[in-house]
C-alpha cells in the first residue's frame, strides 16, 4: 500500500534593525536651541584619590605630569561627546563650551548651584539660551596584569559624572543628571575565548573612553537621541516570499514593498494579514509612519485570532506611539 507524508509549510520570522529617534528627558521650549557648556570643576572633600591609581591590588600614585593633564583631558572629552551627539539630532544650533579652567577647582561637601545672576550673564554674553554644568566628574583606575588573576589582565575605571541644566530667570536647574558605572575591559572576545592580540587601555586612554561615555549618557537623557529597534518580517516558505525578505535584508525597501503589494490582493486571508503586515514594517523603514499605522491597522484585523495577531497587534502599538512621539520631536526640532 502507498502512502504519502503531507509537510506543512513553514512560515519564518527575520528580524531587521531600524534606527529610531527618541525623546529624552529634558523638555524645552522649541525655540531654545542655543546651549553654553561649563565645568564647574568641584570635587567632593571624600574625593581624595584623583591622583592615584590601583596596579595589582596596590594603591599607587600617578606621574605629576599624567595628573596635570588628565582632568582636562577627562571634562574635554565629557563635553566633546556631549557636543557631538546633541548636534547631531538637529535639535540645538549652536553650543558654546567655555575653557576648562574658567571656574578654578574647588572642593565641598556638597555641590552648591550656581547663582541665576550669573547664569544669565553667562547666557547673556554667549547668546545662548540655557547652560549646561559639568558639576562633577571623579575617576579611579584599576589594572592588573596577566597571571595576576588570570591570563587577560584587565583595565578598570569607576566614573561618577554630576551633570545640571540652568535657564536664565529660574532659581534652580531644571534637570539634574547623576551617571555612575565601572567599566571593564580585558583580552576576551565576545565568545569568551582569550584573545592576545587585544590592548588592555592605559590610565590616560581608559580614562578618556569613561569619560566620553558620560557625557553620551547625558546626550541620550537630554534628547533626542537615535537608538536602535528590532522589527519582525513574516516569511512564508514560497519563493516570492522568501525573494521580498532578502530584498528588505539589503535594504532593498521599494523592490519588498512592491512584491508584498501583489501579495496583499490574494484571497487567502492569512497571507493577505503577513503581507499588509510587512509592507508596515516597510513603510517605516521608509520614513513614511502614517502609512505604516494604515497597513499595520488593516494586518490587525486580518489577523485577528491567528497565529501571528498578537505581532501586529504589538507592532501596531508600537507604532502610534512612534507617531505621537515624532510629532512631539517635529515641534522641538523645528
């Protein structure tokens, strides 16, 4: 007696990354778009190694030369980020960032605002229209050697960052941002495999990179900032499927779209919600939001009570709230 084996077809999902741009924290008006930056070079009176490091688990002071410089060289870099990412969202025109040694140093136990007088001269003469404060900014370095602890070694900073924002005419800042972290870095690839050939940073080297890491913290809580979101591809196993899904991977988005339209005016419900559903993903992909929310509503319905109804419904979320956040971010860019 004959017999047959029946395969259902397989139906896979591809993920694709998108940059998005997201608001921040920090909510000012529109037409504020002008920024000061300065250093208020304070220290805490408990902030008593600055000078010193840690090599082998022993407490060991620096160069006078390498601490000298190092200071400067860590609120420069804060600043430096911090100038590079906000610019790049379009949201501010100019930044204003004043010399490092423009407040001298100073230590306290507790960081003091500064006075609105002198933030407004500080507006004033910069003719900007708000001031940000690096308020504080302390480091501490570790490194230990291979065999030491194991055969990598490894570079370690622990950086604290107080930063303020301050608007002519208030009392106080209208944001405070603290960012605290330990970073790592040794000889191991991602795959946890020792890898020789990787350079554990010096003091000066892994100081910088902390420090530039602050002040991108701070970026990304002002805001806007460009981050990176994951969207999903509905890929039944059918030739012309499979052929729009690598067009949509080499960011062939029109040549995608165009086949997944054909494929929107089958019969067969399934597919029509999977093909309304992609053509969502890639009209976002495209910068075109408003038909994205229309292709991803029609794809709901379709695919209401079927395997893949609770994807469009959560994309579709995603979605309008994307829409009402770039209508936010429109007002403030403009």
């Amino acid at each position: 007696m004959a017999s047959a084996l029946i395969f259902a077809s397989c139906t896979t999902t591809q993920s694709v990354p998108i940059e998005v741009l997201k608001s921040g924290k920090v909510n000012l008006l529109a037409q504020k778009r002008n920024l000061a930056f300065l250093v208020r070079n304070f220290k805490y009176n408990v902030d008593t190694l600055g000078n010193y490091f840690s090599y082998n688990y022993k407490l060991k002071k620096a160069p006078e030369k390498e601490n000298g410089g190092l200071d400067s060289l860590a609120v420069q870099s804060a600043l430096g980020r911090l100038q590079k990412k906000l610019l790049a969202t379009g949201r501010y025109d100019t930044i204003v960032t004043y010399p490092f040694n423009a407040i001298r140093p100073h230590r306290g136990k507790h960081v003091l605002p500064l006075s609105p007088g002198f933030v407004t001269k500080v507006c004033q003469e910069s003719h900007v229209d708000g001031l940000v404060a690096l308020e504080m900014l302390s480091y501490f370095y570790s490194k230990t050697t291979p065999d030491m602890r194991d055969q990598s070694g490894e570079s370690t900073v622990k950086i604290n960052a107080l930063w303020a924002l301050y608007l002519p005419g208030k009392e106080k800042p209208v944001d405070h941002f603290g960012y605290t972290d330990q970073l790592v870095w040794d000889r191991y690839n991602q795959d946890g495999v020792l890898d020789l050939s990787k350079k554990i940073p010096d003091r000066t080297a892994a100081v910088e990179m902390a420090a530039q890491i602050a002040g991108e913290q701070y970026a990304r809580h002002m805001g806007p900032f460009w981050a990176t979101a994951n969207r999903r591809i509905i890929t039944p196993s059918v030739d012309e499927w499979k052929k729009a899904t690598q067009m949509a991977q080499h960011n062939q988005w029109e040549e995608a779209a165009a086949i997944w339209n054909k494929l929107a005016s089958v019969s067969n419900e399934r597919n029509r919600g999977i093909a309304e559903l992609n053509l969502a993903v890639a009209s976002e992909m495209m910068n075109q939001i408003d038909l994205a929310v229309s292709w991803a509503s029609k794809a709901v319905k379709l695919m209401d009570g079927k395997r893949y109804g609770p994807v469009a419904g959560q994309y579709l979320a995603i979605l309008m709230a994307r829409q009402k956040q770039i209508s936010r971010l429109n007002q403030q860019i403009k």
